[in-house]
C-alpha cells in the first residue's frame, strides 16, 4: 500500500516542528497518534528514518505508551478510569452502558472506525469521578444522562472542541488550604529575592526550611541541590563541575492511584511551581528545564504554555533573569503517553530522552548522571511550590510547621467514601482520625495512604500520623467504607500493577501476573487455604528481587491486607485441600460443542 | 530391610523425553531397584495406582480430560508429587497452542487442513476431549515438588529421588539446573 503523500508531508512537518531530534521522539509519536488515531506503520518507517533509529527502536516506543497503538482506534477514543473509587462509583456499569449504546466493547474499535472504548489506569479525577478521557480530553462526573448526550455528539461526530464544556468542567475542589495554598507567593517574589540575597543564602533558607521531597521518599531537597550542583566527581576526585550541564525537572507525571494534588497546583499555582523550579535552577546552576506533564492531564498544557509565555515576557524565564548576568533558564513541556512508571525519576528521565520508560539502574542517580548523562534535579510538582514559597517569605516560616523530622505540610488527595472528597493541606503530624473527620468518612473500613504502592490502614491504626516518620504519602488517600470488600479493592490495585509493570525485569513482569492470577483466583472462590501458603511467598518474592519501587511494592496491597484482614481471605476460601483456578468442565466446553458430544465422559467435575 | 518405596511415574501431554532421562541414571537403576519399587508406570505397564504410592513423578502439562483424570488418581495415591520437567512445570510446548483458539486448532487438523479426506471432528466416547487450554500440572493439583529441566538430567533424577529415599528435602546443586 503506497500512503499518500500528503499523508507523508503530515509526519514530516511533525518531525520537522520537532527540530528531528531524538529527545523528541515520544513527543512526535503523540502528534502522529492525534492525527492519525493510531500511529501507522508508514509512519513509524518515516520517524524512525528522519531520526536515524532502528524501526524496532521506535515501535518499542509506541507500544511501550499506553496512550499511544499501533491499532487503529476511533476517531472518538473514550477511556474510563479503572481507580477503584471510579470502579466504586460505577464506572464499569456506565461503561456497560455506554459499549452497549454505541455497539462496540472496551478495547475495540467500532467498524465505521468512528469510535473505540478503553480503559485506562487512573486520570488524576478521584475526587470528581467517574471520569474518563475522549481523545485525551477530560470528561469529568459522567453519568447515564451524560454519556446519553456523549453517544449523540459521537453519532453525529460532532468535534470534541465543540463539545459542552461542562462536560470538561474539573473544579479544584480544595477543601481545606493550608501553609502553601493559603499563601500563594505573588508572581517573581521568590526570584527577586533570590536575586536579592544571592543564591547561597536561598540555599541556605531551603536548608533550614528542613523540606523533603513530596514526591513519597522524601529526601532533603537542599542535600539533592547540593549534590547536583557539585556533583559527581572524576575518578581521581577532582570535580567536574564546569565539563557538565545541569538541568531541572519537575515530575508531574502524578500517576499514583488516587493522587490529583499536582492537578491543582498546575491549575492554579502554576506560576509558583515554575517560580520554583527556576530558583532550583539559579542554585545548582542549570540553563533547562522540564515540566513532564502526565498524558491524561492534556487539558492543562495550554495554560502552562501561555504562564511560561507570560514569564519569559517578564524576564522571569529567559537570559539574564532579573538583570543578573549568567542567570539564563528557560522550561519546556515534555508530555507523557500513560504509563505510570515514568513517575519513577530514572523511568522519567529516559522517556524524556524519548526513550522507553524503563528505570535505570541507580546509582549512578539523576544527580549524577541523569538527563542525557547530566546531573540533574527532579522534583515533585509540590516540592518546587514549596521552595518557592520558602525563597520568599524564609525557611524559618516553613520550618515552624510540621514534626521534628517532617518540616512543613503536605498537599493530600483524599477520594472514595467521604462527604467531602477533594483537597486537604496539613502540617504534618496530624493523625489519619483528624483527616477522616474532616473530610466526613463514617464508618471507615480502611484507608490507603500513599495509593496502591502505599500501605493499607484498618481502624486500630487511625491514631497514626501523617509524617515521613510514621505514615509517608505522596498524596494519595482513599477510603473505604465498611460495605467494600477489602478483596476487591486488592484485586483493583494487583491488576493496576500487573498492567503498569514496564516488563524489564522478570520477577516483576512475571510475578505481578502471577499475582494477579491468584488474586483472581481468591475472588472468585476458588482458592483454598494451601492458595494463601504460595500467594505470600510470591509477594515476599516480588518485593524482594524486583528492580525498581514499582515492583517491590506491587506486593503492598497483598501483603497489607493479608496481616491487616486475614479473615477477608479466609472467608473466601473452599474447604478442600486444592481446586483449578478455573472453571474445568467450562474449558471441555468448545470440544463437546466441535464433537457433538455431552456423555458422562465429556464432563469434569471441579 | 525395610520396606521398598513404590514409586509412579506417567507421562501427560509430555513426550517421554523425561522419562527417557530418567533411564539415564544408567548402571545405577540397579541400586535403584534396592531402594524402589516401579508402581503405575509406562515402565512396568501397570496401568492404574495402587492405594498408597511414595512418590509420583509426571512428566507433561493437562491438555485434556484423561489427563486430569490420571493426574487425579495420581494426586490421590502418591504422597510426594513431582512435577517433572518443563511441560509439567509451566505447560511446555504443547502450551504454545494457548495462543491459538482451539477451535482453529481442531479445524486446521481435522477439517480445512492439507490433505485432509473425509473431513470431521472426531466423535467418540472413548476420546478424551480436549480442554481450551494446556495447564501446567499445580494448576490442577497440589504438587509437593518441581523438578525442572527440559529434560532433568539423569543426575538430577538420582540426586532427586535418593534425597528422598534417604528422608532429606531434595535439593538440586547448582551444576544440575545449569544447562549451558
């Protein structure tokens, strides 16, 4: 098949536009996808030619992304979040509805080629769900009503941008602000201070605010400065500092189940988080930076481009930032393609090279050699708010907040079975009770903090604090009333693993379907207690030889609820020694059908 | 002298590769002999186990209804299972059809393939139906043990089976799961 050539003309402006750099090529491959809904395998030879890679290279890319298919999809592609507060709100019923209205199912496309249905992991919507995405577009609060009207606009084909905005329609919903949220910085405060007081004594301000990264592991952000401002060293030990670029990242790539705090923040604080992240780069002495902004939150990218336009126009990004000489920084917006691994800072740095997301092997860390092999910075969203709020009004106003060893407060994402879903800033130190009264949770099965990777609380634990030293978070937090069944939740969360694994390392592309399997396998009655004997060896397994976070905590939700609800398990089980995973007499099924037979002997019993 | 334990071995969907290893241990059958007694198995023609078995080796994945059956009987004499082998253990290459469904996989064979005369999907209550999927065996049963390899060496079946006489778990040193 000959493609036309202005099909080919198309790929190559994108390439083109793209400068035909290497760096770029998942940018390009998104381009391509939203023209073509698919990425064609004409296409595919023509990026991987312009960018002199192997084809292979690029179609690992494409199938790496979630977001990206080498299948033709609809020229409306819908997705629906599979978070278990979606699922919980009755997302896969409307999904029912919806696939039965339009005649097509999930993960197929209709034969018009007019539409295809999916599903995706979570789209940051917790709070306003079920939520969803058509052509990488939010769709916020669905209901039957709702996708009644969606179906008509699609039959009709009329284009999304003509669409209601209501339906795009996603408040901030903070609910209770904060240290940070109730004391947005005004715009180039914390740069004129910086540039007032010199970068040493910011540094110093940053380092006695005691702040650690928000990001889950919560590493003082002054050492990381630090470290990556001197770093790394030749092997005589004599330093490098002036061979090497440095660069600045800011993770957005909020993946985590349950977490929507970055989605506020780059809505409405956005000029902070840049704030911040210039200061970062005035201290360890970067000219570039990143902002690589999750797939699913498209919608904002427009917004950013104008708030960077605005800065650059106000000197506040540019050369000679603020009149100081040598002060050079400029941001550029990388966009994810749906892969949760990518908030893993190696697996980020790689897919910004335009790589695959698969996680490095660290050390060598981004602070020695990240971006390109260059020593680079990357912090969360809330982290680079947080340092320029400090730049401006000091370390000490930080440092007063929060406990002896967790500085400060922390932005939360609270979702599932409260009155008041949406988003709570705390100081640190407040226990897990205070925050379910005030979001209105009555009676409380469970909480997760820190979303599936993160550990599951029953109610002897709500005294627990919210605190790097005790209970450590992201920002995820969901709860569970008493009618959940705990298994559901970690089938949910065993099967969100299981689909995000990257698939470098065996034990966890292995072992997390593996784990799903039994999992599934409990939930559907069929396990007995000798299934509970190799599912916790499998877990201890997992967490133990994987190769990066990913899986060593895709076990958490198995291992959490098996200590924490042993008899959730326990009540599933048969009372036998052993039975099939699986429906026997149902896989004799096409066989007796194939060979018109349906004698004693052509059955099974379990 | 006490009592020889009874051993069982059969082949599922496996190819007799394994139990060809098996006689690989050579010479030492004969010491064999005074540690074992052959129950069930392709060896003695026996053709269904006796109450109490010490240990049941099976080579080869579930492909149909006999298979399960037979794994059934074994599971219910034998007080040591092995899973021997890598059909056994993960399914093997008679898993490969998994991929396909297997209603392409009947008519292929028996209805639109080459050559094929008087074409029709054969019908008879003594034919054992084939199951949708091949399984590997602890998916079907509680299995005690795997011994791996494609085949095991004979080595490792010696090493494997004298542990087990001598009333020690079974251990495999690295040389005898290093195939390359």
């Amino acid at each position: 098949m000959t493609w036309s050539e202005s099909k080919q003309e198309k790929v190559l402006a994108i390439v083109s536009k793209h400068e035909i750099r290497q760096t770029r090529l998942l940018q390009i491959l998104r381009e391509v996808q939203d023209e073509f809904h698919c990425v064609p395998k004409n296409a595919l030879e023509i990026v991987a030619a312009e960018l002199g890679l192997a084809r292979t290279k690029v179609e690992g890319v494409v199938q790496f992304y979630s977001l990206l298919s080498l299948e033709q999809q609809g020229r409306f592609h819908i997705l629906f979040s599979d978070s278990i507060t979606d699922q919980f709100q009755g997302s896969r019923e409307l999904m029912d509805y919806l696939s039965a209205k339009l005649g097509v199912k999930p993960g197929q496309t209709r034969s018009d080629g007019k539409v295809s249905l999916g599903f995706t992991s979570c789209t940051g919507l917790c709070d306003q769900g079920p939520a969803g995405l058509v052509n990488g577009h939010w769709l916020s609060r669905l209901n039957e009503s709702r996708i009644d009207r969606i179906v008509d606009l699609v039959e009709r084909e009329v284009p999304v941008s003509s669409w209601p905005l209501e339906f795009f329609h996603v408040e901030d919903n903070i609910q209770s602000p904060g240290l940070l949220l109730q004391s947005p910085i005004d715009q180039g405060e914390a740069l004129k201070q910086l540039v007032r007081e010199g970068f040493e004594e910011i540094f110093m301000e940053i380092n006695r605010s005691g702040l650690r990264g928000r990001g889950g592991a919560g590493f003082e952000t002054a050492w990381k400065w630090r470290f990556c401002a001197e770093g790394p060293e030749d092997y005589s030990g004599s330093s490098l500092v002036d061979k090497n670029e440095r660069f600045v990242v800011c993770n957005a790539d909020e993946g985590e189940p349950g977490t929507f705090k970055d989605r506020i923040l780059l809505n409405s604080y956005a000029h902070q988080v840049f704030e911040g992240m210039t200061v970062c780069a005035g201290i360890v002495g970067a000219k570039q930076g990143f902002l690589y902004l999750r797939g699913e939150y498209l919608r904002l990218r427009p917004q950013l481009e104008a708030i960077l336009a605005n800065r650059r126009a106000k000197n506040f990004l540019g050369k000679s930032i603020l009149g100081r000489n040598g002060f050079d920084f400029d941001i550029e917006i990388h966009m994810g393609a749906g892969a949760y691994v990518c908030g893993e800072e190696s697996a980020l740095i790689e897919s910004l090279e335009g790589k695959r997301g698969v996680p490095r092997v660290r050390p060598p860390y981004p602070i020695d050699r990240g971006y390109l092999d260059q020593p680079t910075v990357v912090n969360n969203v809330e982290t680079f708010a947080a340092v320029a709020a400090i730049a401006a009004y000091g370390g000490a106003w930080f440092a007063t907040q929060g406990t002896d060893k967790s500085k400060g407060s922390k932005i939360i994402s609270i979702s599932g079975d409260c009155e008041r879903p949406g988003i709570y800033e705390y100081d640190f130190g407040i226990s897990i009770a205070e925050i379910l009264m005030d979001c209105g949770a009555e009676n409380t099965l469970a909480v997760q903090v820190g979303g599936p990777s993160g550990g599951i609380i029953s109610g002897k634990e709500y005294h627990r604090k919210l605190a790097f030293e005790d209970l450590g978070t992201g920002g995820s937090f969901m709860i569970f009333n008493k009618k959940r069944d705990v298994l559901e939740i970690v089938r949910n969360f065993t099967h969100f693993f299981a689909h995000e694994s990257c698939g470098f390392c065996t034990p966890c592309r292995v072992g997390t379907t593996l784990l799903k399997n039994e999992v599934d396998k409990i939930c559907d009655g069929h396990a007995t207690s000798l299934d509970l004997v190799g599912l916790s060896s499998l877990a201890k397994f997992i967490k133990t030889a994987s190769h990066c976070g990913l899986g060593q905590s895709a076990a958490n939700p198995v291992l959490g609820s098996l200590s924490h609800f042993p008899q959730a398990y326990k009540d599933r089980f048969k009372d036998v020694v052993f039975e099939p995973g699986f429906d026997l007499d149902e896989s004799l099924e096409t066989a007796r059908r194939m060979s018109a037979r349906d004698d004693p002997w052509a059955h099974l019993e379990q | 002298m006490a009592e020889k334990l009874k051993i069982a071995t059969t082949s599922l969907g496996g190819c007799f590769g394994c139990h060809m290893s098996f006689l690989d241990i050579d010479e030492r059958i004969i010491d064999l002999f005074d540690l074992v007694e052959f129950d069930r198995s392709p060896l003695t023609d026996i053709k269904h186990c006796s109450e109490y078995v010490d240990i049941g080796l099976i080579e080869g994945g579930v492909c149909n209804s006999e298979n399960v059956h037979t794994l059934r009987e074994f599971r219910k004499s034998c007080k040591v299972l092995i899973a021997v082998g890598a059909c056994a253990i993960n399914g093997g290459l008679p898993a490969l059809r998994n991929f396909i469904p297997l209603e392409e996989c009947l008519a292929e064979s028996y209805l639109t393939g080459e050559g094929i005369d008087n074409p029709q999907i054969p019908s008879d209550i003594e034919l054992p139906l084939l199951l949708d999927k091949v399984h590997p065996i602890h998916e079907l049963v509680k299995v005690d043990y795997f011994l791996p390899g494609c085949p095991p060496s004979g080595n490792a079946f010696w090493r494997f089976i004298t542990d087990l006489a001598a009333g020690k778990t079974p251990t495999l040193p690295y040389d005898l799961v290093h195939y390359d």
